[in-house]
C-alpha cells in the first residue's frame, strides 16, 4: 500500500498515493472492489496457496498452484504454453492438474474453439512430431514413415528397424525383402524382446544359383499388415547370417 503521497487542489485538497522506491518516486495504483476498501488484489514472488482468502492476486507461477475461487467437481480444461509446448490442464476443487487422459479434445468451427466429448465434433486439431493435422473425428491420421537398408543380424533381439516411441503404436502396411542367399533363412519381424519376442511375420527365403529371392505385401492405409504394441520396436530377426535388403512402410498411431 502506498507509504506516501502528493497533495492535489481538488476542494478541500485531495491527496495522490505514492511510494519511493530507490530513486523512483511512483505513484500508487489499487486494483480492488469499488465498493469495499479491504477487498484489494495482492502482488505476491510465491504460488497462492490453497488456504489463501485473497480477493485477487498477481502471482509468480513456478511448481505446483492452486486457483482459489474455482470450485466444484467438474473439470475446467485450459490450455498453458509450459517450456515452449501447449499443455492441457484441468481445474478441480481449486487445483490446476495435467490431463492424462484422452477425453476431452479440442474442435474448431468457424473460428470457435469448444471442448468436451460431445457427439457434434467435427474436426479434430492434433499435433505429431511438430505437424498439425486436421481430420474427422471417425477417420485415422496417417502420417506414412518408410525404413530401408540392410541386415545380416542373427542375434535373438535381431536388428532394429524402428525405433519405439513412448506411447506409440507403430503400424506396418507394407514391407520388402530380397536376398541373393542360396541357404534358407526365415525372416521374422518382432519386437526385439530378447529371448521371448512376440513374432509379428515371418517370410522364408532362398535364392537359386545366381538368383536372387524376395518377397513383398501392400495394403492401402489405414489397413495395416501388424502394428505393435505401444512403446515397442519393430526388429528383424534372421536365423542366417545373410544379407538382407528390407523397406518398411508404416504409420504411428497413439495407443
């Protein structure tokens, strides 16, 4: 509150609020109820607590924060840009929480922004690997990724072909595989787990003499051959150590 203040001619000599700070000589602005002369907002350097009564405040936000004056059990979703991503929180009893999970999204429609579940939906914005997509609620984002090289790995984890993401399912919906190998080998796509992968496909290939074997498979996305389960990585595991030629067409798609 103000510590100081200049005298003004208004009638009978009304006074300015003013505070000296330093070398600064500033004048005294409130922010409160017109009506009641203690209701005035505070500045604080600290997060509000729970237990806090104060009419309004200005606050530094660092950690966790609690709203007072937000009450009730429904959720008021918001959105906060923390570290430079959006983030969406919820508002409960006063607490500011992260939604963790998927049931509420954002639709946009002619420039209004709602949300909720509701049946009315008709867009939805999302954003993968910094690419926002815009699509139909019922419909699948497909976002094709393809994997190629080569792999002579006979190892039980095999050799990676895509890296797992956390979260994330990958699904496949067409691959290739050629080799100028003249003893059988068994090409299998797994998880990678060790000692007891899950299998997802298994070719068997052998060339002839001076020959070369293959085998490939498509399917139009969002159909897909296999997916993964979320968090997994796609190896290739080989029973010989053969060269092998692979290309892999896949999608990620959130568990």
């Amino acid at each position: 509150m103000a510590d100081s203040n200049i005298s003004i001619t208004a009638g009978s000599g009304t006074t300015v609020d003013t505070r000296t700070v330093g070398s600064e000589h500033r004048q005294v602005v409130v922010i409160g109820d017109p009506d009641t002369n203690a209701n005035v907002a505070d500045i604080q350097n600290e997060d509000p607590g729970s237990s806090s009564t104060a009419q309004g405040m200005v606050v530094r936000l660092a950690g966790s924060a609690t709203v007072v004056g937000l009450q009730g059990t429904t959720a008021r979703p918001f959105l906060m840009n923390t570290d430079g991503a959006i983030k969406v929180y919820d508002v409960v009893n006063g607490t500011i929480s992260t939604i963790t999970r998927v049931d509420r999204v954002f639709n946009i429609v002619d420039g209004t922004i709602s949300i909720g579940n509701r049946p009315d939906i008709q867009r939805v914005h999302n954003v993968i690997d910094g690419t926002m997509i815009v699509r139909d609620v019922n419909s699948t984002a497909v976002l094709p990724v393809t994997a190629s090289s080569t792999s002579s790995a006979v190892s039980v984890s095999g050799g990676t072909v895509i890296s797992p993401v956390v979260g994330s399912v990958i699904k496949v919906f067409a691959f290739s595989l050629t080799t100028t190998a003249q003893v059988h080998l068994a090409a299998r796509f797994t998880n990678g787990a060790g000692t007891g992968p899950t299998e997802f496909w298994r070719v068997a290939l052998q060339a002839p003499s001076a020959g070369i074997a293959g085998a490939n498979l498509a399917v139009t996305p969002p159909g897909y051959l296999w997916a993964t389960a979320a968090g997994s990585t796609l190896s290739l595991v080989l029973d010989s150590a053969s060269l092998v030629h692979y290309s892999v067409a896949y999608f990620r798609e959130s568990a």
